[in-house]
C-alpha cells in the first residue's frame, strides 16, 4: 500500500513541477519576443544609444524604466550621473534624447 502512496506522490510531485516550468519559460519567451519586436524597429543610432544606456547606466544600479520621470525631471539625473559615469557631455545628450522620448 506504502509503495502505491509513494507512487502517487512522486507522479503528483512531477506533473506539479512541469506546469510550473511550463509556466516560466512562457512568460520568458513573452518577454523576450517584446524585446526583440523593439529592437527591430529601432534605429542603428537608437540601438547604439540603447546599448550605451545600459552599459553605463546598469553597471551601477538598476534601470528605471524611461516612463519612470517626466522629461523634465531626467533632465537634471542624466546630468549629473553623465559626470558621475566619466561620459562626454555628447554622450549624456543622447543617453537624455533616448530616455525622454
């Protein structure tokens, strides 16, 4: 009778793990195809900025997300982290244009 038991809980135990892998890889795959969807309708000089932006900005801290402040609000926080990062002045420009849009 134990081993019947058992049984039912190992199979119970399996299908329970797989609906939840399941689960997480569709949600990723989601993700992912958002990501890749954007990427393609940017420009070369926006994916340049996006790269710059992350690299830079993400080494550091976290990244906000662009809707996360008014374009008036980034204005002075990509100011003064350009100077923080060691940017030029050129980049933080595109780094502000890139967010703010």
């Amino acid at each position: 009778m134990k081993k019947i038991q058992v049984g039912a809980v190992l199979s119970i135990a399996a299908m329970f793990l797989f609906a939840c892998a399941s689960k997480q890889s569709s949600s990723s795959t989601q993700t992912i195809t958002s990501e890749v969807k954007a990427q393609l309708t940017m420009s070369p000089d926006q994916l340049e900025v996006k790269n710059l932006f992350e690299t830079n900005c993400g080494k550091c801290h976290k990244l906000y997300d662009r809707s996360a402040f008014s374009k008036e609000n980034w204005k002075p926080i990509v100011e003064r982290m350009t100077r923080k990062a060691r940017l030029t002045s050129e980049q933080g420009e595109k780094i502000y244009s890139y967010i703010s849009m």
